[in-house]
C-alpha cells in the first residue's frame, strides 16, 4: 500500500514539474465578460492564444495576456533548457474565472427610490502545462 502512495506522490511531482500557475486577484471587471475571453484561449497553444488576446478588442483580454505572459515566465523559470515552449507543446490547460468581491453602490431612482448598483470582480488563475505530460516525464528518465 506504501509503495502505491509512493508512486501517485512521485507521479504528482513530476506533472507538477512540467505545469506553471499564475493568478490574477480582484480584477474590477465583472465574471461573464472575463469569461468570454477565457473561453477563447483555454486549451490552445501559448504562442496562439497570446495572438488571439492580442488581437481581441476586449478590455478583459489585455489583462488576460499579461497574466498569460506571467505563466510562461513561470514555466521557463521551472524548466530552463527545455525547447518545448519553441516548439509548440506548451498549452493553456486550464483558466478558471471565479467571482470575487461586489462593491454595492447606490443610485438615486424614479419616485424618491434608490436602486443598488453592484460592481463586481472576478478572479483569475491560468494553468500552463505540456500537451501530453507522459510523454515528456519518459524523456526527463532518460
């Protein structure tokens, strides 16, 4: 049973190896409208998604390339010497937009009313890994 454990362990730590994480807290732009911009680079290719939140009019996909660029250095920093950013293995695994904080502020409405006026944020984190990690654990062994 030890030697099981002993394998997932070893097994974590070398995907562990080949991802990078970056996190983005308190963005002042409310979930959805991030999310639509996520959707449009999860699982692609570094070097394309940074393209397509280049060319992206939105105002969530400059902040989105910034914290893109940010996971790359990340994985460079962890896997110094490996070509595989150059030759197009690296991908974005995962980008999770969870909701963060709401301001409320109120605003004056019809007939002596006042109407709530929530400003929401969101929360960003980017997973930056290989395509096929198998594959690249077999070739750090050897």
């Amino acid at each position: 049973m030890g030697s099981r454990k002993k394998e997932m362990a070893d097994r974590l730590k070398e995907i562990k190896k080949v991802t990078a994480i970056a996190k983005l807290n308190d963005v002042p732009t409310s979930p959805r409208k991030m999310r639509l911009v996520a959707d449009m680079i999860r699982g692609v290719e570094v070097n394309r998604a940074l393209d397509i939140l280049k060319y992206t009019k939105r105002e969530a996909a400059g902040r989105l390339e910034k914290l893109l660029r940010s996971a790359i250095a990340n994985w460079e920093a962890k896997n110094e010497g490996d070509k595989a950013l150059e030759n197009g293995e690296v991908i974005v695994k995962s980008i999770m937009v969870g909701q963060g904080s709401t301001l409320k502020r109120i605003r004056t409405a019809p007939q002596g009313r006042a109407a709530r006026i929530r400003k929401r944020s969101n929360h960003v984190t980017i997973i930056v890994g290989v395509k096929d990690v198998k594959e690249t654990v077999a070739k750090q062994e050897e």
